[in-house]
C-alpha cells in the first residue's frame, strides 16, 4: 500500500513533507484548506485557530490538536 501512495504523491506534483515541523498555517496551505473549513471540520472557533497559525502541532494544547489532526487526516 505505501508504494501507491508514494506514487499517487508523485503524479498529483504534491512531495511528501514532516508536517510536524510546519506551522498550522502551513499545514493549511500545505492541505489547500482555510481557517474557516478547519474550524468547520474540527469544530474548534476561527479564533482559536488563528490564536495557534505560528504554532507547530506541539505548541498546541492536546485537545485541540486532536481535533484538528482529526480533521485534516493525519495520524
């Protein structure tokens, strides 16, 4: 199965990136999303959300950063 995501990633033109190294407002770029569909999707307020964009996932309390990975899929 990891060798169809590999080259599923390599047709769509998207690399493979740490994501637990970007900020949360390059995670939201990264997965061509917006403030205002995560906060739909993870059920956590816009103002929230912008008060964690120059975050990493580890600067963000664990509650929070449950639901948003929750939202954009990641494990």
């Amino acid at each position: 199965m990891g060798l169809f995501r590999r080259i599923g990633k390599a047709v769509s033109g998207k690399a493979s990136k740490d994501i637990n190294k970007m900020s949360l407002s390059e995670i939201i770029d990264y997965k061509s999303s917006s403030v205002s569909e995560l906060a739909k999707k993870s059920k956590v307020s816009a103002k929230t959300i912008n008060k964690y964009l120059d975050k990493n996932l580890d600067g963000i309390p664990k509650g929070t950063c449950t639901k948003i990975k929750k939202a954009f899929g990641i494990s």
